[in-house]
C-alpha cells in the first residue's frame, strides 16, 4: 500500500488522529466536529489557559454546544496542549490560527509561520497538513510548502500532503455551523486535494468543492470577504448620501429587497468589525502590489468603512446641536460594543473606536454590552454598567452600536432622552419620536 492509500484509509476507517492548531472562534469548532466525527483529536494552543479549559470541558466559544465539548471531552476523543512534539502523533493537522494586519495595514503572517515551523520540526511521512486561515494567494505554496519541504526534506505529493480550505464559520449564525457549511479544498497537487477532501467529506455533512490548486481556495476566501466588505461599504456611502437627501436609507433597502434577482441586501452601521471583513481585503491589496497593481475598490470601500466612526459622532454632533448641547461634557451611553449582534468578539468593533473618538471630544462615555463585561483598547480597560431606568435617564444621548436582540428596545425607548440608532435595531419599537436612525 503506498502513502497515499494508507493515509486514505485512516481517514476513511477513522483510526487517523488528528490535529487543530489555534483553538479560537475556528479551531474549536471544527476540533469538536472531528471528535464527534469519530476521530482522536488533539488541539493545540499556546494560551495554556484555553488548553486546560478544553482539557476541563468548558466551553469558550458560542458556536459550540456546551454538551459536545463536555461529551467529546470526557469520552477522550478530544484532549489539548501546548506541547507540539505531539505533532508526532498527528496523521492530518488543520491550522487556525489569527491572521491579523499590522499597525501598517500589513498582514500578519507571523502566527502561521510559527505555526508551520512547529510542524516542520515533527512532520512524518504520510501527514495531512491543511491551512485554514484565511490569508493571501500564495501563502500554502510560497510560505509552507517551503519551510516544510525544506525542514523535513521529505517531497509535498510523494511523502505528506498539504492544502489550503478556508474556514468559513459565521459567529452567532443559527442555521449554518461548521458542520453543514460547503467547504472548498485545494490541495499542492491532486493527491492532497484528494486526501483533504476526504477528511472533510468524513467530518462535515456539506458539499466539499475541489478547487485546482491552494490559489484559487486562498483567493476564493478573500473575494468572499471582499463581496462583503465593498457591499457594506455601499450600503454606508448610501446611508450619508440619504441622511444628505432626507430619503430613509433601511426604507430603501428595504424596497430594493424586493426584487428576486441581482439584488443582495447590505446594511450601514457604525463601521465594520471582526477578525475577517475589515481585514481580509488588505490581504490581497498587499500582495497585489507584487504584481504591480492597486486594488482600487477595496481602498475606497477602506475609505467609507473606516470612516463611519467618525461619521456617527458627527451624526451626533448634530443630534446634541439641536438640544441645544455641546459634546463637550455630554453623557453618552453605548449600547453594544460587540462587533456583531449577539456574539462576545469585539475584535476590531468599531464602536470601540466610536467611544475613543467620543472621548477625544470630551464626552463622558459609559457602556452596556450583556456579552463584553469589559474590554481593554488601546492599554485602557472600559467596564460595561447595568442597563437601567437611571442610566438611561442620565445620558444626554444613547447610541445603539450593536443590535443585540436581548436589548428590551421599548425599554430602552421608553427611559432614553433621544437615541441614536446606528443599526435600525429600534424599528419594531411603538414610539419613536426621540429616535434617530443612522
Ligand atoms: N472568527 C471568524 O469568524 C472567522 C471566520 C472565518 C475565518 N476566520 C479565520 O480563521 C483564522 C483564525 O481565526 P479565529 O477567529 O479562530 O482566531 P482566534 O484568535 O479566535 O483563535 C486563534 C487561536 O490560535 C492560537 N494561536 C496563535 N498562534 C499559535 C501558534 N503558533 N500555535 C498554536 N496556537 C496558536 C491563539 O492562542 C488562539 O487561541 C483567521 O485567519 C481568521 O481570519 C475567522
């Protein structure tokens, strides 16, 4: 039997262990789908205090059902560490591990290669390595076909097997998990598109789409989050220019979802957020530089996006203006720092930077987010307060940054001076005279 047959039928009989390297909002997941998929599992991370959660049973991430990881945990069928000679034992390793930009809008491939030298160290013939993270064209070929093949010495396609599958998961999504969202694998040669999507077709319920080489699955990914990104950046520039015009921007939305074809609705809000849609892009306007050209679209779309921010303190500006009140000395409460509705990630949350921004202008600002009980930015830590009646009451103006469906919106309606709402979170509300939408 050669290599490929034997990895093959592992993968097919599930005697194959397998591994997950970064044990986050992606790697947790798909360590607890291999596990009830009937593989060993063994996740690794460098935060030891996510090991020893995992090794515990408790459960760090909303995507996951508390049961599972208790059920896979305790059957043994999945352990953590952070010790990576245990690599040793791995047949396929998946990496998830951050892929953040730098303080220059630069990717950060710094995580994955680490992730890959620690591979190399302890990579054996006939492994399955699979990347991830969501990153630009070129990273599985130029970056870890090369520190494996020349760590090891053993050949990609002849004695272990390396793709790249984007992880597509949907923090807060109810309907699409990382079990039945359709995965697209593609593999440095055939033999490791072959053995990649094996491995998925035995672990998820969805369809797995070969791609023909890791390229087109690493520039898949980026012109998924690009779609978003560019179309969000629409929906805002539509939003300043209706606010401009006095037209209602949701209203319009609205109607223009009416059409069944050729139309996907977008929405405005304070900015985008998360480890994916705000960064992503950047990825590709980087490497594109390598071929001499500039990613005009995604710098425009930069350019609106990262500009809302700003645009909802002037919004509020002119809210305050007319009350006769100065920002200078305001009360403001935010409502929801999260970066999305109902999920606890306010990584790269744009309200955090409406709330600095706030601050520059010498408003007084307190918070409310029932997932985030504090975060720190920038080296300062914020601490969310309760959401009453005299909070409330006390602020010259709510701003409403996260549509967090726990919020009682008549509620808060009801005890608010006027509120400004960035998401049109309050339109299900019965009064809305001191309600002003983005
Ligand atoms: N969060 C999402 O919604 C989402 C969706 C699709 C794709 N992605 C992509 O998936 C990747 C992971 O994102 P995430 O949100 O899970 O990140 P995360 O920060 O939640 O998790 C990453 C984990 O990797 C660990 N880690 C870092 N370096 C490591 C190393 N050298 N060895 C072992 N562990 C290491 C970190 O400690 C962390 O626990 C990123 O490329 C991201 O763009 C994320």
């Amino acid at each position: 039997m050669d290599l490929k047959e034997a990895i093959l039928e592992k993968i097919n009989n599930k005697t194959a262990v397998v591994g997950v390297i970064g044990l986050g909002y992606v790697g947790l997941p798909l360590s607890v789908e291999k596990a009830k998929a009937g593989y060993k599992t063994i996740g690794f991370d460098v935060q030891h205090k996510k090991v020893k959660a995992v090794n515990e049973g408790l459960n760090y991430i909303g995507d996951v059902v508390d049961a599972d990881l208790d059920k896979v945990v305790k059957s043994g069928m999945l352990t953590a560490t952070s010790d990576f000679s245990f690599i040793k034992n791995v047949d396929c390793v998946a990496i998830c591990v951050p892929t953040p930009l730098d303080v220059y809008q630069q990717p950060d491939i710094s995580y994955v290669k680490s992730s890959a030298e620690s591979i190399a160290e302890f990579l054996h013939a006939g492994m399955l390595i699979v990347l991830e993270s969501t990153t630009y064209p070129g990273t599985t070929e130029e970056l870890l076909l090369t520190v494996f093949e020349k760590t090891s010495g053993l050949k990609c396609g002849k004695d272990f097997y390396l793709a790249f599958s984007p992880e597509r998961v949907d923090p807060g999504n109810l309907l699409y998990k990382t079990k039945n969202t359709p995965k697209v694998v593609g593999g440095v040669g055939k033999d490791s598109t072959e053995v990649a999507a094996a491995l998925y077709r035995n672990v998820l319920e969805s369809e797995i789409f070969e791609a023909s080489s890791p390229k087109v699955a690493e520039m898949e990914k980026i012109l998924e989050n690009t779609y978003r990104n560019i179309n969000i950046g629409l929906a805002n520039e539509m939003a300043i220019i209706c606010h401009k015009m006095g037209i209602d921007v949701w209203e319009v939305i609205e109607a223009a979802k009416t059409k069944p074809y050729g139309f996907q609705a977008f929405y405005p809000g304070p900015g985008l957020g998360g480890h994916c849609i705000p960064l992503d892009p950047y990825y590709l306007t980087w490497k594109a530089r390598e071929y001499d050209y500039h990613t005009r679209l995604i710098e425009t779309s930069g350019e609106i996006n990262n500009y809302m921010p700003q645009y909802v303190i002037e919004r509020s500006y002119a809210i305050l203006n007319r009350e006769k009140k100065a920002l200078n000395g305001s009360k403001i409460f935010i409502l929801g720092v999260a970066y999305k509705q109902d999920v606890d990630d306010y990584r790269e949350s744009p309200a955090l930077k409406v709330i600095e921004n706030f601050e520059r202008e010498g408003a007084h600002v307190f918070y409310h987010d029932p997932y985030i009980p504090e975060y720190k930015y920038k080296d300062k830590l914020h601490r969310s307060i309760e959401l009453t009646k005299e909070n409330l009451k006390s602020a010259d103006l709510v701003v409403i940054t996260a549509m967090h469906t726990v919020f009682d919106y008549e509620f808060i309606q009801k005890n608010s001076k006027i509120i400004f709402d960035t998401k049109n979170a309050m339109k299900n509300v019965s009064k809305k005279q001191n309600i002003e939408v983005l």
